[in-house]
C-alpha cells in the first residue's frame, strides 16, 4: 500500500505540473504572470490527479499488462 501512495503522489505530480504548464501556455502564452496561472492551475489539478491515479492505477497497471502479454 505504501508503494501505491507514494506512486500516485509522483506520477500525480508529474503529470499535473507538466500537463497544467502546457493548458496554461496554450490558454494564454507567455504572458507576464505566466508562473502564477500555471501554479494556480497545477494548485487546482493536482489534488484531483492524486486521487485519480490512486484509484485507477492498479486497474491501468492490470490492463497494461494484459495489452502487452496479447502484443
């Protein structure tokens, strides 16, 4: 279980700042507050993708799995 927390918190992470970076840039570009958009989006988005990837995790990891042994 611990492994499965620290997990989502990482990929959660990861995802929700490099994904909430490029929705901001493509919103608005490099405007002079950039910086403080996108961590008021990453702020917003990572609680969420936390959770989501908590949840969902072992069954994608499952489904994953079962792709690869079929290709």
């Amino acid at each position: 279980m611990k492994h499965r927390i620290i997990f989502a918190v990482l990929m959660s992470f990861t995802l929700s700042l490099i994904i909430s970076a490029w929705i901001t840039y493509v919103n608005i570009g490099m405007h002079p507050d950039f910086v403080r958009f996108w961590m008021n989006a990453w702020a917003l988005a990572w609680p969420a993708a936390g959770i989501i990837s908590f949840i969902a995790g072992p069954f994608l990891h499952s489904l994953a799995y079962k792709i690869a042994n079929k290709i």
